[in-house]
C-alpha cells in the first residue's frame, strides 16, 4: 500500500444499505444492468477516495462523536462517510436514495 494511500472500510450497515438498493433496483424493478452500473459508480467513487479523500463537500449534520461526515452522490444515491486522518482510514458509514432525509429523519 501506498504510504499516501487511505484504507477503505465499508460498515457493516453500509454493506447492508448498499445491497439492499442493489436489490430492490434488480428484483423490483426489474433492471440488473441498471443495478449493475450503479454498483460499478460506487465502486469508482469510493476507490478515488484513497488518493483524495476530502474531494467531496462535508455535511452540515455531526453524529453524537462528533465525527464530520462528507457526502458523495451519485445518480439519486448518496453514499456518507468519514476520515480518520490519524490512522489513514476512510469508514463508508451509509448509502442512502437521495429523495430520503437523511439529514433530519434520524439516520445519522
């Protein structure tokens, strides 16, 4: 690994989140491609944070350890997450439809 790389940690109910919309696109929709693309967003996107961590803009809300979340969005998802500079570690907290919110409904 890079010695400026970041490490990338998924949380579990980031996993959980994450396949859940995979889910409901393929199985309720009806659109695997579709599902499949969006997968692919998500990956690219949270692979670019290990060289550039702070490229997208923090949100307004902390949770109660006052940890700073930033938001990246993609298509009508919004992925959450934080940095822990000391140790070099990103933590993927949550992956939410963007027409929730997230902000103000309790889910963070």
């Amino acid at each position: 690994m890079d010695t400026n790389e970041y490490k990338i940690i998924i949380t579990p109910m980031a996993y959980k989140e994450i396949n859940e919309i995979y889910d409901y696109i393929t199985e309720n929709l009806y659109a695997e491609n579709a599902s499949k693309r969006l997968m692919k967003k998500v990956e690219e996107e949270i692979q670019k944070l290990k060289y550039a961590p702070k490229i997208h803009a923090e949100i307004e809300k902390q949770d109660e350890l006052r940890r700073i979340y930033r938001r990246i969005v993609i298509d009508n998802y919004i992925i959450l997450y934080t940095i822990d500079t000391e140790n070099k570690t990103i933590f993927i907290a949550h992956m939410y439809y963007g027409g929730r919110n997230y902000l103000s409904d309790g889910l963070l």
